[in-house]
C-alpha cells in the first residue's frame, strides 16, 4: 500500500485502520458516547452492550470467554499485567524463577527485570535456535517445581519465527508453571481460535491487526484471576483487575478487527501474503549484491515477514536513501537515545555489524505486486548510490 508517495511495509510495526473498523468506531466518538460504567440510564447500558460484543468478538479470535478478556491500553500494558500481576501477587510463595524466551518483546524482558529488581525473582532467558525457535531441550532443563511463569511469544514481531505452543504449553504445565503468550503478532500470522486452551495469559493489541492504537487485552483464564495484582487501582471495572472507564470506540474497534481476522477467507488471505512475499524476496535476492535471509526459512514464518542483511551496508543508511519513498525499519531498538544492535538477531547468532546490517520488511493486506516491483527498485537505487 501506499501513504502518499510512500510504499509502506512496516506492518509488523502498526497497520492502517480497516475502513470497516472505524465505521464501527465512529458512531461511538458522537451519538453514542455513553460511559459504559453508567448503569442507571440508557446510554451507559448502550456503550456497555457495545464492551461486551467486542469482549465476545476478542474471545471468540482465541477460544476464550468473553468475561477472560480484559481491556488494556494495548499489548505492553497486557505484558506488564501478565507478569507484574502475577509475580507480585506471588511475591511470598515457594516458585522463585521466572523464564522469557531470548527474543521477546522488550517490554517483557524489562518486566521480568523489574520482578527481579523489585521482588527478588531469578529471571532466566530461554535460548532460541538460529531460526528463532525455543530450544526445547534448554526449555525442560530450565523448567522445575520452583518456576512461577514462563513467557514465550507465538509469533516473534521483528523475524516471524512461529512457536509451537502446544507443544511449549505441554512441558510448561507439567512442571506447574504458568505460561504467559505475547500474541500481538500472531492473529495475521496462524489461526488462533484454540490458542487460549494452551495457554494461561495472553496478549493482544488493536494497532497490530488493522484496528486502532491505544487499546489492547489480556486474556486470563478465568480461575487464575483472584491470582493478579492489578497495575491500576480506581473504580473497580473490569472485575477491579484494571480500573478506569473503558475508551468505548477503541474496545468496539478492537473487536471489530478481530471479527474480521475470523472470516473464513482469512487462511486463503494468509496464503496470498506468503505467495506475494516470496515473490518480492525472490527479485531482491536477484540484486548483485550480498544478500541473506534472518531467521526461519520462508515457509515456517509469519507470512508477511521477511528479515534482510545487506553484506557491508548499515541499514540506517539504506533507510535513510530510500526516503521518502519506502517505509521499513531496521527492528533495532533504541534505550535512551543510544541505538543498540536487535536484541532478536543477536540471540540467532548474529554479530553486531550483521545486526546491524539487516531491515525488515513486513507486507499488508494492501500490498501490491505492483508496490513490491517498484520496492524493488528503489532498494536497487539506494544499494547502488551506497556501494
């Protein structure tokens, strides 16, 4: 798709809203702008029913009930609360330990940080294959009678690696251990409709899946919820694990994209991203340049995902020559102003220098064949004024 003179394919960092979504929205930003907590008249009890079907459509995306959905300002809320919740609210039983996947999101690394700083937990890091992959064997000499929770993300948001879930959640559970999915990357990646069975706490974000920023869920198993130490104390809504009154237009939002994420053309959809990507690496790898895929192969990630390094070129410098006419990014992240090699391709065995030699590109819905060829182009320009 394009944004103005833009080709974009950054999607795996945020998505259009679906036309479809903010019609849904926009009835909610005027007419109806009940609070939904208003229970004595009319239009509280409107923008409440409007709660409720989007918490029906959220837990119908994973398999879960609506009354295990609770509504965050997006997925790195949901982390937080995931983690911090449950650790805190278990800061003086016997399970010491917590364990995160290598390549996590940073908002899980720095909570399970936070846990060890503030309440004493060990806080070990799982290690990944060079696909991105949970090192199985790692995982179950990890695990012990002494682990609270263990969180690993399905669908990995900076190289597409695809956990097993199932298969994790099996080794997890029989250990007794909780086992927290950061899923915000996965509804356009794999069908999620048994996921919640797997899995104790799960993550999810609106802005990710063609629905608006500032919203977001936790998903939490019913009978664990008396188990979590809410981050925000107030009026008790959201049975007083998150308090505050909930932005109506953004859960209608979020429970709209996720209605459409459940249409049965969505496998059909995620095979047309695969078949157009794979096309699109296929004319960069032609490219008289040194050019290399991060991560798992092709066929066993996220279909819109594709992770690049550019032998001996920095990938700032390769952005920055495309401008303004291409939108990616390099999936490095930056701690107070000082950039940082990814976290993620140094964990799948990178050097710094290829780390940083590297940019993804993450199709859309709206990508286009014709987008990609004249991507391809661009790339070709900006490596042959860089050489």
């Amino acid at each position: 798709m394009r944004v103005g003179n833009t080709i974009y394919l950054d999607h795996q960092a945020t998505t259009p809203v679906d036309s479809r979504v903010w019609d849904a929205m926009r009835p909610y930003c005027a007419e109806n702008f009940g609070n939904p907590h208003s229970a004595d008249h009319i239009l509280g009890w409107a923008a409440a029913k409007a709660i409720e079907s989007s918490s029906e459509s959220i837990a119908g995306l994973i398999g879960a009930d609506p009354d295990e959905i609770i509504f965050t300002s997006g997925a790195t809320e949901a982390n937080n609360l995931a983690l911090l919740g449950i650790g805190r609210r278990a800061s003086g039983g016997n399970r010491r330990r917590i364990l995160v996947g290598a390549i996590e999101h940073k908002c899980v690394l720095a909570a399970a940080r936070a846990l060890r700083q503030q309440s004493g937990y060990a806080v070990q890091e799982i290690p990944v294959d060079s696909g991105g992959r949970i090192d199985k064997s790692a995982l179950d000499t990890l695990l012990g009678d002494d682990v609270l929770l263990v969180s690993i993300m399905a669908v990995n948001n900076e190289i597409g690696t695809i956990e097993d879930v199932v298969a994790l959640s099996q080794s997890i559970h029989t250990a007794g251990a909780l086992f927290h999915c950061d899923a915000a990357q996965a509804p356009l990646a794999i069908d999620l409709t048994a996921l919640a069975k797997s899995v104790d706490l799960l993550s999810l974000s609106g802005h990710k899946i063609y629905g608006p920023k500032g919203i977001g869920a936790l998903y939490i198993r019913r009978d664990l919820q008396g188990s979590v130490e809410p981050l925000i104390y107030g009026g008790g809504q959201q049975r007083s694990l998150r308090s505050g009154t909930l932005p109506v237009p953004l859960c209608v939002g979020m429970g709209r994209a996720c209605e459409l994420l459940t249409d049965d053309q969505m496998p059909e959809t995620r095979e047309k991203l695969r078949e157009r990507r794979d096309r699109f690496v296929a004319k960069i790898f032609s490219l008289p340049w040194e050019i290399s895929l991060n991560g798992p192969p092709l066929a066993n990630r996220h279909p819109a995902n594709l992770n690049l390094q550019f032998s001996g070129f920095p990938a700032g410098d390769i952005l920055s020559v495309m401008q303004p006419r291409l939108a990616a990014s390099t999936g490095a992240a930056c701690t107070s102003g000082i950039p940082e090699p990814s976290h993620v391709l140094r964990a799948i065995g990178l050097t710094g220098e290829n780390a940083e030699s590297s940019i993804r590109f993450s199709l859309g819905l709206g990508t286009t064949d014709e987008d990609l060829d004249e991507a391809v182009e661009i790339l070709r320009d900006a490596l042959a004024r860089l050489s």
